[in-house]
C-alpha cells in the first residue's frame, strides 16, 4: 500500500510511489520477524544481507555509477518505511549511509569511483569513531602510525553501531603529526576485532558495541583528514534519528490499532461492549497515529533542508551554501524536540488503550519506548530549544560539527 492510501501523506517526489513499491515486499518480509527477533535478541544479519541484496545501500549512488541516484528527501522517506519495519535496521545503516554522503561531496574523482563500485557490489561500510572513558574532544586516542612503508592503527572504539554487519569499518583516528583522520580498513584484516556487547536497554540489535584495532595496516588512499566531512552531516545524522522515530511512530501506530482491533475484553466502566467500539479507547489510538504522522512531515520537511544544501556543495557560491547549510542545521533543531516529544510520549500512552496484558514481554510493546529513548539519547536534545533561541532573538547561526569528549 502506498503511504499516500495509508494515509502517511504522498512521497516527496512524482516517482515516489514507484521507488516505494520495489521495496514494499522486503519490508514486510522483514517486518514479520522483528517481534521475534527483539524478544529473542537475534542479530538481523539475515536481513540485512536482503537489503544490500535489493540494492537498499547504493540507492544515493549516482546512476552511472550503479545507484538510483535518489534525493535526500526520496531516502529519508524509504528509511521511515523501514524503520516501519524495524528501527534497528536504520541505525545500523547510520554510518554506511553517511559515508556515501561523504563521498557525494567529494571532489577526488579517483576516491569516489573506487568506493562508488564497492558499494553498487553491495559493500557497506560502518563506524568506529566514538571512545569511552578519558577520550578528548581534540584528538582520539586511537592512533594512525607510521611504521616504514605502512601505515597501521591501533585503539579501542564503542559505539561502533552496524559494524559488525559491514564489509568496511571507517576509524576516527589521530595521526603521527596530531591531526584528526578517519582511516577505512576491512572488517576481516588481521588485527580487528568487533564484539557484540552492546548492553543498552534500547536497540538491542544494532550490534553498537567494542570494535579493537591491534596494528591494521590501512592503505594511505583511505585515509582522510576529518576536516574534509560534508558539511551538512550533523544535521544529515540527526535526521537519521528522526526518520527512524517516525516509522518506529508508524509501526506502534498499526500494532496498537491491530491489538485494539482483535481485543474483546472489555471493563464494565468503559463506553461499549467492544473495545473497537469504545470512543475513548479509539481517542488514544488516533493520538499515536497522530502523533506518527506528524513526526513523518516534520522529518521529510528537514530532508529538504538538507537537499538544498547538498544542491549547493559544489556551487561558486560560498555565501549562499553556508546560508543553506546553517539554514538545514536550524530546521533540524527546530524538530528534534518535538518529534521526539512526539514518540515518547505515544510510545507510553499506547498501553492506554489496552489491557495489563499489553505488558507481557511476548508482545514487544515495550520495545517502542525502549528504541525511542535510546534514540533520543543520541542527541544532545536539551541544547537545541537554546540554540533555537539564540537564532531567534541574536540570529546566531547554529554551531557547526561537534564532538563529544573532555575538555
């Protein structure tokens, strides 16, 4: 069904319907397991493979170069689609889809083309950027050296969400003169090793755990300064957050309506004989549709913020693609609270319009709220109402890139 008959709204192009449908099959098909694999915590290995399969990860691939050549606005959309389907396959997608992003904005030729036909083969990549404990907000810890003719790293990255899934893990690292790199070496080198021990209490299967690096060798043509990041990746990253809330949004949506539907218990205290029938009850499932749909335009409007700055990279226009690209960054801010205001809030009231029986763990209800927050942690939210502000009565554009770590 299209989202426009399921009353999603219609798809940010003309060849939306179309691009959806290719995909309608192995959403569902991925959709059907994603109950039994949260209750049993079993990696979506499989499923994944159906993705790379399909051609999922090269879509923002030029069409020359194997891709479809999809917008911005025509990805988010398909990723709210799949976060419908199951949210732990977006965020393990997070890293791979940025990296492609990196490489649209690229200007070295030789570079794209190598990692334009890796990935059209179905290569993906994931990150290892993040470190726990002491790490600095300047430098990373981990280490790109010299050692004669090679260049090999060493460190231990957390975090490291999708990368045990992926062929290629992309290594925040500083190197031998203290500049900041990121080097991009294979999964299965001598010398990595990636774990899955992941204990956070949402998301459970994006395998966002230790990746050790033990003297890689890495390749000097994949190593790149971190300076040379697209412009608009906070925004880009933070919009993968949304996008996934809002088909997290969507798939609660339908699994309450479902269980309303089927439900014929009812309490003496209520307004029918059928909870299908009981206007309150049916009060609280139009509010998490809502609250869905919502969410939904809010993202797709942010991805074409985001359109207009990835239009203008290589434009001799600096002036207006910083106007665009901190234009982006403000819509982005302007959202973030709400639609995840938005989910949480529906994730908790769902169990409203059902019984105790809601609670059981074999259902997964729980899991909703559990991926929500874990999600929202993601993002320093209580920043962004400040940062919004600031625009509005100093006209402050919003920071650039930030990094996590001590002072």
């Amino acid at each position: 069904m299209s989202t426009l008959c399921a009353g999603w709204g219609a798809g940010p192009s003309d060849r939306y319907a179309e691009l959806s449908a290719q995909f309608q099959p192995l959403f569902r098909r991925i959709r059907e397991g994603a109950i039994s694999r949260e209750v049993q915590r079993r990696l979506p290995v499989e499923e994944l493979g159906w993705l790379k399969a399909a051609g999922f990860t090269a879509l923002r691939l030029p069409i020359e170069y194997g891709g479809a050549g999809i917008t911005l606005p025509e990805l988010f959309a398909l990723l709210i689609e799949l976060g419908e389907a199951d949210s732990n396959l977006v965020q393990a997608l997070r890293g791979h889809m940025g990296f492609v992003e990196g490489l649209l904005n690229s200007e070295n030729e030789a570079r794209r083309r190598r990692w334009f036909a890796r990935i059209s083969a179905g290569e993906t990549l994931g990150p290892a950027s993040s470190e726990v404990g002491d790490a600095r907000r300047a430098e990373f810890s981990t280490r790109l050296c010299r050692d004669g003719d090679s260049l090999l790293l060493s460190g231990t990255k957390f975090y490291t969400t999708g990368s045990l899934y992926a062929d290629w893990i992309d290594v925040g690292a500083t190197d031998d003169a203290g500049n900041r790199v990121t080097a991009t070496l294979r999964r299965d080198a001598p010398g990595v090793e990636v774990v899955d021990d992941w204990n956070g209490f949402g998301q459970t299967l994006t395998a966002s755990g230790t990746a050790t690096f033990t003297s890689v060798r890495v390749a000097p043509e994949d190593v790149v300064p971190v300076g040379e990041r697209f412009r608009y990746s906070p925004g880009f990253f933070q919009v993968f957050h949304l996008a996934n809330l809002a088909g997290l949004g969507r798939a609660m949506s339908g699994e309450v309506a479902a269980a309303v539907a089927a439900r014929t218990r009812t309490f003496t205290i209520g307004n029918a004989d059928r909870v299908s029938q009981d206007p309150q009850v049916l009060a609280v499932v139009g509010q998490v549709r809502s609250a869905a749909y919502c969410a939904g335009v809010i993202t797709l409007k942010n991805a074409e913020a985001l359109q207009r700055a990835y239009d203008l990279r290589h434009a001799d226009d600096p002036a207006a693609e910083d106007r665009a690209v901190g234009l982006a960054e403000l819509e982005v801010c302007q959202s973030l609270n709400v639609v995840t205001d938005l989910i949480l809030d529906a994730s908790g009231r769902l169990f409203d319009a059902l019984g105790a029986s809601a609670t059981l763990k074999p259902q997964g209800l729980d899991r909703f709220w559990r991926n929500a927050r874990t999600l929202a942690s993601h993002n320093p939210r209580i920043y962004k109402d400040r940062i919004v502000g600031d625009f509005a009565v100093n006209g402050t554009v919003p920071p650039p890139q930030w990094k996590i770590g001590v002072a």
